[in-house]
C-alpha cells in the first residue's frame, strides 16, 4: 500500500528566470512550472505566502521546494522552502477517537512515519460518550468548548510528537484527521444537534481542506488540514479512512471492512458500488464499560489462550508488563477460549463445574477470574462478570446480523467475499480465528481476514503520501450506499439466533463445531 | 453592455427537505440544487458561513437566496439570505486610482447603480506618485502603512456609500477592485520593489478572489474581493477592467482602447488576439502637474469653446460651478481650440500677438489665462504656461507614436480598426475631435470613437452583474501581448513628428487642416 516517490506533496522545482521577454509574476512562473508536474493550470495559495513569495524566490535564485496538495480537484501551493535547505517537510495523520487519539508523524517527502503519540481524547471532560458531548454542545459555549479542548489536545501533542522527532511544529505542512461525524463536527466546531435527530443530518458529507488557523491548529502558517469525509452521520470519516487504507477504490474484486467498536459498522463492496451499514453494537469491546476494560496500552491483556484439556489460562500483555485490564481484541479471545474450552456454554452462560476456581460470585452475579491478585499488576483480581460477556454477544451477535443483512440485500452470500478487512479503533488486532469462534464474523478460511489494526490513523497516513488521495478517499465516499437497518421482526429473529455461540445453526461454523471441547 | 437577469451572482433556490432516504448533509444538499443553476458540481465556502448553515436552512424551511462567486474556474458560496428578507445583496465595484479612487455600490439582483462615491487616496501622505510610494513601501512598516491607509480610506468610503443607499456595509458581499499593478500590490500588502526594477516583475498576475478579512476590508463576514489581474508591471487592472468594460472578450472587429494618464496606455486587437502597450506621456493629463491642472470635480473645466472669429474663450465646468481648476480632457479641449483659433502654432508655441490680453509673462514664460480672476472661484487668473502645453504636448506625442507603433507591429493601418474606445481614470469625458485636432489620436470619422468616462470603475460594476466575468477578464489577460516599447532612433523620429499640431505630415489629419484658423 505504499505509493511512488514521484507521487508525493512535495515537489522540487527550478524556475527559468524572469526576463524582458518573459515578464510573467512570480507566482504566475512557479504556477506554470509546476503545472506540467501537477497536470493542473491553476494553483491557488494564500495571501500570507504570495507576500513572500517574491523575496523567497529571488534568495534561492528561482528554484524551491514546494508543498502542494490538492482536493475537490483543486490544487493549493501550502509553502515554498530552501531547496538546498534540507528541513523536514512533515504531515500529521489523526485518528480522532471518541476516546482516544492517535496520531503518526509522516514525512512527506518519503512517506516514512518519523514518530507516534497517543492520548485520552480531553472531551471526556464534558462526557465519556458521544451522546453526553453532542448535548453538551447544543448550545455555543459547549460548542466551542469541546472545540478548545481537542483543538488544544492535538496542539500539545503535535507539540510532543514533534519534539520527539526533532522538528518543529511549524514544519507539519499537512494534517489529515479521520474520526467519526460527531467528533469530526466537534473538531470543526459545527453544530451537531441534528446529527442525532431523525433524519439524522450532518452539516458537512466532504469538509475537505481547512485553513489550520481557523481550526485553532498550531501547525505551519498556511497549512490545510484535510477532515476525512462521512457517508453520514453512522458512517463517519475514520470508517472511510480505513476504506481507503484497505484499497476499496482500487479493489475489483468484492471485500468487505468491519469495525466493532461502539458501534458495528460494516462496509461492503469494490470500487464500482459500495454499500454500508452501521448498528448500535453496544459498548463491550470498547474501553471501560467491563469494570477491567480499557484501551490498549502497556499491561492491557490483548490476547487469551486456554488449554483446552488443563483449562489453565495464559494472558498476554502489551509490552509484557503486569497485567492491568483488557482491550476489545482480548475480550474476543477470552470469550472464543471459555467457548472452545467449554467454560461457557452455547447460551453464552459460564459452567461453574468447568470454571472451577476461577469462577467467584459477587453480588449474586458470576464473575470470571481472568488474572488473579497474586499476578496482576495492582494485585486485584482482574475479573469479566456475566454480564460483561452477554454484553460483549449482543455485539457480536449485531456485527453478524449486520454481515447477514447486507449480503442479503445485495444478493451474495460469505463465500463470494475476497477480502475481510477487520479495522478497530480501540487500538489493537482482533484475532479472526477468535472471532469466528463466537459466531462474531463468518466461518471462512482464514486467509480471507485481514487485521488492519487501527486503520483510521493508517488511512489518514496513506494520504499524507499519495497526490491522488483526496480524489480516491472522495471516490469512496461518493459510491457508498447507505442502508437504514430496518429492525423489523425478521431481523430480530436473525439477531436472537446469532446471540447464540457460535449460533443456533452450528452449520453455519463448521470449523468451530469440532474445535469445542 | 448590460447582462441577464439569470447571470447575476444572486440565486434563489429551494431544496428537497431532508430524510431517511436522503441523508445528504445541509451544505451537500445545497451544494446539489445549485449544481444545475451553476453548471458544477463543488461549490466551496467558509467554515464560518458551514456553521451558521444547518440553523439558517431549517429556519427558513430549506429555502434561501444565496450569494455565489466564481473565479479560476471555481464557484464559492458566500452567503446565504433569508429568501423572504427583501434584504438589499450589494456589491461594490472600486477603482483604485493613483489620485482619486471612485466607488459604485450595485444592487446585485439587479444590477443597478445604487450610489457612488470618490475620494482622494490617502496614499498620498506618502507621496503624491507611484514610485515614491513604491520605494517607501519597500521596507515591511512603510508596506503595511500603505495598505492601512487604502484599506481605512475604502472601508470608510464604503460606509459612506452603504449609509447613502440605505443599507448597512455587512450588506456588501462582493468587491471588484480595479486599479494599475502598482496600487492593487499596495493595496494587498504584497512586496513592490520588483515591479519597477529590471524585468518589472509583479507578485502577482491573477490575484482572483481575496478574503475580505485578510485584506482588512470590512464587508460581509465571508466576503471576497476580486482583485484584477494585470498583464505585467505596466498594464494593470484598471485597464484590463476598461477592455472588460468595452467587450474586448467578445469582439470580432479589430479595436483599440487608449487610456491617457501619467502613461499612454493602448490596446488592440479583438477576441482573438490582443497586443498592449504602454509608454511614459509624462504627467499633462493628471491633476497636480499644470498649477491648475486637478481630477473632475465641481467647478473644474471639463470643456473649452474658444470662438475662432473673436477667439472669446468659453468654459464649462463640472455642476457649473466657478471655475477652479482644469482636468485632463479640459487641457485637451482647451489644447485643440487654442491651435484652430490660431493662437497656437504647429509648434506649439503660444502666438502672443493672436492671443492678445490673455497672455501674460510670469518668470519669464508665457501663460495662458484661461479664466480670468473676475470670474474664478478664488478669484486668481486661472493660467497655463507654456511648460503645461509642452507637458501636454508630449503625452499627446506619446500616445500617437504608441498607436502607429503597436498597429505598425500587427500591420494594420488606423482604417482597419472599427473602434476606438477612450478611457481615462482621470474622471472625465476626452472630446475624441478635440484628441483628433491635436494629434493625440488618428483622424478616424467620429462614429468610430467611444468615450468611456472612467472605464476601470465601469468595468468592475460589469463584473458584479455577470457570472461569466471572471472568466472573460481571465481570457482578456490570458491572451495580452505585451509590446516593450522599443525606443530607439526610429521610434524618436516619430515621436518628435508627433510633437507638432498635428502632425509634421498634415496629410495624415485631412479633417483638421481646413479647420485651422
């Protein structure tokens, strides 16, 4: 998925020198130098730039380094640098996170990533869920508000990130922000009020590039920053980022992108039509709503094995420090492993005959010892109740549901699907092989799966490094069908039977059927 | 000249209000019903304006009047108006002279002339001309001084226009500004010291479409203005606006636009080829030079009728007040009548025993008393000297020598051209016979010269009125030659055969021979 160095935003240029015989503008010269390179006879820039433009050009006697970028097919010159000046000209990918955000440092001239930094969405503040944060801003001052509050986050880290690579901030030319439509309004600082009232409207579908310093982003003076488009108001920019990332305007073959995170959103198609879907999927695989949930960090539990025969459980925690909690991907693999080993029945019920030990009782409600005291990392029981786990089947039970209602609507079944691209933002890889084992995602082979971790930040990063992003993340965009789920008696019955493990027609799995114990 | 009422830059729209299967965003939604009415389908605008829309769109039931503006190929929404409001949309259109700078508020639904308003630029507390200026604005403070003391003369001129028509200057959504390349570079703040050394490189040639704010202008919130474009250091946007004015974008006959102040400036060709010229005419024809010599205004001659037989000289004043000055096509007039009634020579030189009392020796140079104290505003002798007739004689040379050179240069005689149009930025009307009398311009049937009054003004209203302006002002630009005068022996050869009245060749002025007195 990496692109040509020829097709970077970054284009060094040398100009003929004005004459008598030639006199056009300076601007006007670097606009038809770079023209045959960009394809393009129009290049708009800034005011601020075009002030210096003159003096720049004549100090580097007429040769230059630009940043250019393009979107809704027009072309922008960013800033003009020392060609021999050797500075680093760099792009920001955002994963805009309800909770959490993410961002990667790219250089633009190479595509490499130069460095990485992650940190709690400050929002939270006036809400942990979107819902709280969209009331909240209802009226102005919450409105802007929460634009401060992120604004001001991502300033400081861009501040951290870059330090870390030893750069300024002013060198970060470009920043491209995926994230669902709600955080994505909040950052622009557009109403949101009717982004959850029926019929559910965004303000914007294709922000596309805006002026940094009206967003309150401290990067350099004329930088644009690219806000990844939405199909509406489910099917946010991150969905569309990892879309791109996956390929899915340059696939012919059909594939299909799942994200699991508050929501179960699905998109499905190839780079002729597309058609996506989105359900409340509930909260399970996302950080904090187990009582040991969280997302992924070091000491949180991101994989589980347990021995089939022994029923001895083995957890493994990023960085392999003491374990503190468990992220989306590890609560699949808890669940799939207590299925296959028999520690939880095909109701989603743990067997306490079969637990053992493991199995204590609070508050009338089983609770399933995942780490004990003496090994975990603030020498607490780490625990999943019952309820945490029926919470976790609804989503998986939801995610398949909305596979089988979109196949069906568009007449294919599983087998026909090339590709399965599992995306997530909460921050780690879910193991396919876990997934199916529940009856989350269908019984196919495993070399169709492809984890992409988070692929929002991951697409964010590709268009930092490719000229025909925007148009390719916009084709995306443009082809996608949303479908309105119809909860109607059919779909509640499909819902019920795949809230069973792996669900009530075991045929469905066959390779699950004889791995249970 | 005047355009369609469907081309104007107002359009009245109503969307199909949203729904579950129509989950468009507000500014998709709109972007959509325009995308017919406008021919595109992207229609850019301000984050500011994004956030006002999903409010404004459901207060006014998905109706609403919007303000459009396209240029380089790409259409801006600039605001949208309550539909039923009956608000006045205005435009304004300014040129921006050296001297004096003249604003026209214009109904943009209409086109109609609202008021119209001119004041001195306060520019010239730097210096009264262009390269006094230039060099003070070479340093950044004498730059930005510059610009706040045009951007403060325009803001306070447009409230003045704004409160005489009735309407508030946040009513103001479009400004044109037309001025030489020199002042539209003071007046965006962009560097000018290349513009007047060797080649004499502009910034900019097509500036488009400013923001409002960045220019300090203040208008309405997301307000552009479009800056002319120039087609090199010395022929500027005023000019470019006349040919505008004028139709140089759809002409099929072969025409000529000659513009007379500090330079002789000349265009010609049709709509598909265009040469330009411009040449040094020495400062005759712009207030300040002659002691009386001023800008139109009231009590300044813009006409003179001296009786060839009693040679009593007659003058007509502007709001005929007592006269206080004379403006350029008055000196003209004045010129010419002067030379039929004999009391000038072919040389120039005045004929002391023919002009009799109103001749008297100050310094010892001849002057001419064009008013005497008696009848004068300030009760002086309203005089010319001899130096103000050679002055003027000069320009009138120039401007000649630059018509037979540029037609000499396309090989075309002075009968191919169908017409002549005369604009000045100097405020007044050139009686074209009275230009012929002098020599200044071909000996052409008068039917084929069209005084335009000031054209630079008249070309920017034009603008406000089309949807097509910016396109067909880019292709005037786009198709410009320009000629470097070449002034070597045979060009001084002409030129001093130009400095007799007419003309050492009479042969060239048939018409003006047998009315010489």
């Amino acid at each position: 998925m990496d692109e040509e160095s020829g097709d970077r935003w970054v284009v060094d240029i040398a100009l003929q020198p004005p004459s008598i015989d030639d006199n056009t503008s300076d601007s006007g010269r670097l606009e038809k130098a770079l023209a045959p390179e960009l394809k393009t006879d129009s290049i708009a820039m800034d005011l601020k730039l075009l002030k210096l433009l003159p003096e720049r050009l004549r100090k580097w006697d007429y040769a230059c380094r630009c940043i250019v970028f393009r979107d809704h097919g027009k072309w922008r010159l960013i800033d003009v640098l020392d060609p021999e000046g050797g500075d680093c000209a760099a792009g920001m990918a955002v994963d805009l996170g309800t909770t959490r955000v993410v961002l990667r440092l790219v250089d633009l001239a190479t595509g490499r990533t130069l460095s990485e930094f992650a940190f709690d969405n400050p929002q939270d503040e006036a809400g942990p869920d979107i819902l709280a944060r969209l009331h909240y801003a209802e009226k102005r001052e919450g409105r802007q508000h929460l634009q401060e509050l992120i604004t001001g986050g991502i300033n400081r880290a861009v501040g951290d990130v870059c330090a870390k690579a030893g750069i300024s901030s002013e060198q970060v030319y470009l920043m491209a922000v995926a994230g669902n439509t709600a955080m994505t309004h909040l950052f622009m600082g557009l109403p949101p009020q009717w982004l959850i009232r029926e019929p559910y409207i965004p303000a914007v579908n294709s922000p596309g590039a805006v002026r940094a310093d009206e967003l309150g982003i401290n990067i350099s003076f004329c930088a644009r920053v690219f806000v990844f488009p939405n199909a509406g108001s489910y099917f946010g920019g991150d969905l569309i980022s990892g879309a791109y990332y996956a390929g899915f305007h340059e696939n012919d073959e059909v594939a299909v992108l799942v994200d699991v995170g508050t929501n179960a959103e699905v998109l499905l198609g190839n780079r002729q039509w597309l058609v996506a879907c989105a359900g409340a999927a509930g909260p399970a695989l996302e950080g904090g709503v187990s009582e040991i949930g969280m997302t992924a960090g070091p000491g949180v539990i991101d994989s589980v094995r347990i021995d089939p025969e022994s029923r001895e459980v083995s957890v493994h925690t990023i960085d392999d420090m003491p374990a503190r909690g468990i992220c989306g991907s590890g609560m699949i693999d808890l669940a799939a492993q207590l299925f296959l080993a028999g520690m939880v029945d095909i109701r989603g019920r743990f067997v306490p005959e079969v637990c053992g030990d493991r199995l204590k009782e609070i508050d009338g409600m089983h609770h399933f010892i995942v780490v004990f005291g003496r090994d975990s990392a603030e020498g607490n029981d780490l625990t999943i109740s019952q309820a945490d786990l029926d919470s976790l089947i609804r989503s998986k039970a939801a995610m398949y549901t909305i596979l089988e209602t979109i196949t069906g609507y568009v007449g294919i079944s599983f087998e026909d699907i090339s590709a399965f691209y599992v995306g997530g933002t909460f921050g780690s890889f879910i193991n396919p092989r876990s997934a199916i084992s529940i009856g989350m995602l269908p019984d196919l082979p495993e070399e169709v799966f492809h984890p992409l971790g988070n692929s929002s930040v991951k697409g964010a990063a590709r268009l930092l490094s490719s000229r025909q992003a925007a148009e390719d993340i916009e084709s995306i965009r443009g082809r996608i069908t949303y479908l309105e789920l119809n909860v109607n008696q059919d779909f509640m019955n499909r819902f019920s039977a795949a809230r069973f493990l792996p669900h009530t027609d075991a045929a469905r799995f066959p390779t699950v059927a004889g791995a249970v114990k």
